[in-house]
C-alpha cells in the first residue's frame, strides 16, 4: 500500500517539471523510526526532500516550504512530460546498492561545502541528511544478523550474501569514522542553538549517544521532564555503551 498523494513543480532554472510526494496520515501505520531521527514508509522517507538536483538540467535549487511552488493539478495535463519522483529523491541513488549509498554520502559532503552559505535549518537538514546516509550502511544489521537465521527469518544463502554485503559496508562505515563524528559535533551545535524543546533535548541525548560520548548522553536524559520509550531505549544503550544506530518503532 502506497499512501502517497502527488505533486507538482518547476525547475527554477530550465522549467522542467517534477513529480513530488507527500506521505498521507493513514500510512503512519506502515512507518519505521530509528533513533538517529530517519522514518521511513514504504521505503520513502516521511521527511520531504528540500534540496533538489533537477534530472533535466542538474540544476541544484531548495523547495518552498510554503508550497508556493506547487503546480495546480488543473495545469498537469498541459505539462506532456514530467520527471518521476524516483528521478530525484536522494538524487537518484539506489539505497538498495552498495554504490548508491556510497554516492548519498559524497552528494551530501560536496552540498555541505559547494551550497554556502547555508541558513542553520538548511545546514540542519543536510547533516541530518549526512548522518542518515552514512548510518544506512549498518542500518539493517539486525535483521540480516545470525539470530535472524536462526528464528528462520532468512535463509541461509540469503544469509550468507547479506552478512557478505555488511561485512563490506561496515568497513565503509568505518572508514567514515571522522567524517561521522565531525558532523555529529557540529549537529550538536546546531541542535543546542535551536529553541530548548524537550523533543531537541532526546535527539541531543542520542547524538551524543552515536558519538560515543556516554556520559553527556546520560547526563542530558537525567535532565529529561518525562520519560519516552525512545529516551528509555537510548538510556539502555548509554549503559551498555552501544553507539550503534538502532530501530526504536516499526
């Protein structure tokens, strides 16, 4: 089930049109939150994308957030062709492939640095973004672990293939180790300059948390007014000093 609806827009630059999606209440059924703030649905994020790279000219330009530039539906059919959805969301990389998460990472460094200067909430969603992309390469390590074959949740040669495809992604991840927690550090600047919310405040917890910085995770949680089954779960970790990302719902 897809509980998408569609919508329309023009490239700034060569006035192509593209196709967008916004995620109906109805699929918050089908949605699955980890704890580094990435929810899914249907494989798409729940989050819109802002930043977009224009499939017909590459054009980089950032989406209205006011949808005043949404074409009217009475006008698509005067439009006879427009660009799929899956032309640019996360800039065309397949998420499924090695490579594709590989070419995530290096769009989002190269916008880091080419899109300047950058408001603190685009700055926000490009490092979230960045965060995003280099935690897909563990992401699913649970559900492809050797558990996982045991409860008969997968086959044995899918098994295998999968645990030889995460062996070669966590090495990547590993080789990002730097560039993680530099962009970590500075998502925490950004994330304590933002108004003193007590949602910012569990986010701030599981940064520091992904940092490996267990005791400033602690120490934001015991600050905490009420306590959350997302802030119970990163104070679970924080006593095992567990840094990894992790599913909290779906």
């Amino acid at each position: 089930m897809h509980a998408f609806n569609n919508f329309y827009f023009h490239c700034p630059n060569c006035n192509a049109v593209l196709e967008g999606k916004t995620l109906e209440m109805l699929g918050m059924n089908f949605t699955e939150l980890y704890s580094d703030g990435k929810m899914l649905c249907d494989d798409f994020l729940t989050e819109p994308q802002w930043l977009v790279c224009c499939p017909s000219c590459s054009h980089i330009f950032w989406r209205s957030k006011n949808q005043d530039d949404h074409i009217p539906e009475t006008e698509i059919s005067d439009y006879g062709s427009i660009y799929p959805y899956s032309s640019w969301y996360l800039f065309g990389a397949n998420m499924h492939q090695t490579a594709g998460k590989k070419a995530l990472i290096r769009r989002l460094e190269k916008f880091l640095l080419l899109l300047r200067p950058l408001s603190p909430e685009q700055e926000l969603y490009l490092r979230k973004s960045l965060l995003w992309a280099i935690n897909d390469l563990v992401r699913e390590s649970q559900a492809i672990g050797f558990l996982a074959l045991l409860q008969g949740k997968i086959g044995f040669c899918s098994w295998r293939q999968n645990r030889k495809t995460y062996l070669t992604e966590k090495f990547i991840f590993l080789s990002y180790s730097k560039a993680y927690n530099d962009n970590i550090k500075r998502l925490i600047e950004l994330v304590r300059s933002f108004p003193d919310k007590e949602a910012d405040k569990v986010y701030l917890a599981e940064l520091y948390r992904l940092k490996g910085n267990f005791s400033k995770s602690r120490e934001v949680l015991d600050k905490l007014n009420r306590a959350t089954h997302y802030a119970h779960q990163i104070r679970m970790r924080v006593n095992r000093k567990n840094p990894a990302v992790f599913k909290v719902a779906g």
